[in-house]
C-alpha cells in the first residue's frame, strides 16, 4: 500500500491528519540516524523561490542532494524574466512543473501555494505563502519536539513573544492540538494570540491559558517556544519596557523541569540570552538543523510509494 | 400570496421574495442584475406580515439554479425564490446557509493571490455565534459577513 503522503500536495498544515504528521516525523528520525541517499535517485526537483528566503532555500536543496536528488530554481523570483514578462503564476507553475518531479516554492503572497497545485501536474511543496503557512517550518518544530521528549502526546508547551503575527506559532498551535498538548500563552496584549486560533483550541475543548510572565509557566512546561517581539510594532519607550518581560534568561528558567526544551525558529536577537545557550535546555540549533531531516523526510514521502 | 399583486406578474423569470428591507438594492448590485439587460421589476419598503416591510425583486427569463440561489442566502437570510416558467411556479428555494460562496466576490485580503490569477474567489462558509464566517480557501484568512457586504 501507497504511503498516504504519495504524490501528495503539502501546502498547508490543517490538511494533515495526526498519523500523516507522526509518519513524517518517525520518517525525518529514521533518516537522521540511518542516512539514505538513494531515496531521490534520478528526481529532479524545482526550487522556485519567488521571494528570497536564504536558509529555507539552503535546507530544502540541502535535503534534495542528500537524498541524492537535484535541483533546477531560482533564489529570488524578482530576478527572473518570469516577473518580467508578467507572465500569470498558474502558466509558470504549469510550464516549470512539466520538467519536474516535484515542486517546491515560496511566493510572497497568501494562496499562492493552494494556486499553483491547482495547475501543477506534480506535487506540490508549499516553502512559505506570503503571512500564511510554512508547514514545513511546523513539521521540523514537530520532529525537534518529537526528538527532544520521545513524544508528541500530552506536552506542556510555551509560547512567548509576538504570537499575533507569528505563523510558526499558529501553524505549530493547530499541529500540536491533533496530540493532546496543553497550552501556555505569553504575550504583549497587543500581540496575543488570534482568537481564531483560541476559538479552535475551544472548540476541541483544549486546555489554553494566558501568563503574564515566562517565570510563571516555567514550571510546568516542557517546551518552550520562544519569538522574537519586533521593533516595528511598537514605540520605542514603550518597547524597551515592555520587550524585557518576554527575554529568556538564566534566571527565568530557575525551578525548570529537567526535560525542558527551549525552541526558537531563528534569527534570534536577544530575546534569549546567550548564557542560556550554554543550559541542556537550549534546543533551537539542533532545530534549526532538523530543518534538512524533516524536508528529506517530506520530500522521501511524497516522491516514494514505499519507503 | 396576496403580494403578489403589488408587483406585475412575471410569465418565466424568478422573483426574490421576502427580502429584509433595504437588502433589495445591495442585492440587485451584487447579483449584477441589471448587467443582465432582462426586465426586472422592484417592490421596496412593501408591507409584509412577518417582516413589516420587505423588498422583492422579479427578473425576466431567468432562472436561478439553487446554487445561485444560496449565494443570496448570505445577503438576505430568510428570503424566498420563486423561479417561474409559464406563470407556474415550477421551483422554490427557502434560503439555507451554502457550504461554499463561488465567484460571488473578491478576496478582502489584497495579497491574496486569487486577484491576480485565472481562478474564482472561493470561499467556505460557517456559522459562528451571531456571525457568518468565510474562509478563502487560497489565503486561509477568515473574513465576517459584514466585512464582504460592504465591499
Ligand atoms: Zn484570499
């Protein structure tokens, strides 16, 4: 039998179940540990990215070549005569998907992703959609997760920081409530979580709660995810006495569980302090490593009936 | 069905009955009616028993599918249609809520990428609270009701 993720589309993680989810993330571990590079033998694959985004870019063609396969693309779809001669993305993605195995892709817009399997005669693989959805980014946070506690059941997790514009944090939020993880907010009241997002913990009876500081859900978490709280979006008095609430330093992780993890989908600034990098709790390197794992895992199972 | 009355009788074409007043003209608009070069007959601001005042609209020689008919379920919940052939009723559809609204208007989202592709905007539709919300399924972004009316 076909696994179920065969010659399917990735674009957005409300589309996975909870056995899709824990397949790629067992698949991502077994590749980490026992290395493959049969398994895109002969695959070629696109790497469209229509808006520059560095290290997504870096692991995705990491994992392609590490599994043996190659890649044709772009890193910056502005450069190309495709934007140029205002040609639709429905005929790009048409004409590119017709050389190809399977398509990866980042786009600036919101849709863009959904759009483009629409006319695309091979999977596939949404790379970021404008503020909208980077399963793959969820599903390396969900393998980092897996890895560091042996399971993705029944999880205390912590998110702190901007979890207003956060897509990580939203995608990730909707991911772990397929596994019966308990909820931590900590956030500036202007950039709380979205109550669509809390409306859906609700309406799956989820437990969520709202902290004012990290030192209070410390205790009890297993995970914390950490975000940076932009510049940007507020008034520079008003940032500087606000951003220190939501800084992760050695003392605020006094009274930690041992099994403790911190995430963070980098770039950091010093939203967490650089003594903390040296704790076992500091987790976000090997993350940001798992990056290649997890889209090697995706991309093995989308391209192979078995494997 | 004394109502009737009030406005010419149609020989085929569909009437919109039982419109919240005020509802006509947004409908006549989104509908894009009057594109459509057929006669149409309004009734604004008619008496009616259940909504003390109603609007009614009757569109010659069209005839709306039940599709069509449920995208004006969001606009004017509670609104009848008749469509008639040969002065006989032949189908009537009680406003239900659609599971999906077609083509029925643009993305509020302006990077959503369906303003700029050969595609439909697509949206899912569901009840919450007091409120109707609609998904776009390419940006996943959910918009109130209100918020598309006033587009
Ligand atoms: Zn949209």
């Amino acid at each position: 039998m076909a696994n179920p993720l065969y010659q399917k589309h990735i674009i957005s993680i409300p589309d996975f179940s909870r056995q899709e989810m824990e397949l790629i993330v067992e698949t991502a571990a077994e590749l980490k540990s026992n290395p493959n590079p049969g398994l895109l033998q002969g695959k070629v694959i696109a790497s469209c990215f229509f808006e520059a985004s560095t290290r997504t870019r870096l692991s995705f063609e990491t994992a392609i070549q590490r599994l043996g396969g190659s890649f044709i693309g772009f890193d910056n779809g502005a450069n190309t005569s495709l934007a140029k001669k205002g040609e639709t993305l429905a005929d790009s993605v048409q004409v590119i998907a017709s050389y190809v195995d399977a398509f990866v892709m980042r786009h600036p817009q919101e849709g863009a992703a959904r759009l483009a399997s629409e006319f695309s005669s091979v999977p596939v693989i949404n790379a970021g959609d404008g503020s909208n959805q980077h399963p793959t980014q969820t599903l390396l946070d969900l393998f980092s997760i897996y890895e560091c506690q042996k399971k993705l059941d029944g999880l205390n997790i912590a998110f702190v920081g901007d979890l207003k514009y956060g897509r990580t944090v939203h995608s990730l939020t909707q991911a772990l409530s397929a596994f019966d993880c308990r909820f931590a907010f900590i956030a500036p009241d202007a950039l709380g979580m979205p109550e669509y997002i809390t409306d859906e913990l609700d309406e799956k009876n989820i437990h969520h709660r709202r902290f004012d500081t990290i030192e209070e859900a410390v205790p009890e978490a297993d995970i914390i995810y950490m975000t940076r709280v932009q510049k940007e979006r507020f008034d520079e008095t008003e940032f500087k006495h606000m951003a220190a609430k939501y800084i992760l330093t050695l003392d605020t992780l006094k009274g930690a569980r041992d099994n403790l993890k911190i995430l963070h989908p980098l770039p950091r600034v010093d939203e967490i302090a650089v003594a903390v990098d040296k704790t076992p709790y500091a987790y976000y390197f090997e993350q940001a490593q798992n990056g290649v794992y997890a889209r090697e895992a995706l991309l093995a199972l989308v391209l192979n009936e078995q494997i | 069905m004394a109502n009737k009355l009030q406005v010419e009788a149609i020989k085929t074409g569909t009437v919109i009955d039982h419109i919240p007043a005020g509802q006509g003209m947004k409908i006549l608009k989104r509908m894009e009616l009057i594109k459509l070069k057929e006669k149409i007959t309004v009734g604004f601001n008619l008496p009616s028993k259940n909504l003390g005042m109603k609007d009614l609209i009757k569109v010659a020689n069209l005839l709306f599918t039940e599709e069509e008919a449920n995208q004006l379920a969001l606009f004017a919940p509670g609104a009848t249609i008749n469509v008639i052939e040969n002065y006989i009723i032949k189908d009537k559809f009680e406003m239900s809520l659609p599971d999906v609204v077609q083509a029925a208007f643009d993305c509020p989202n302006s990077n959503c990428i369906s303003h700029s592709e050969p595609v439909q905007s697509y949206f899912t539709v569901k009840q919450k609270n007091n409120d109707i919300q609609l998904k776009c399924k390419y940006c996943e972004k959910s918009f109130s009701k209100s918020i598309v009316e006033d587009l």
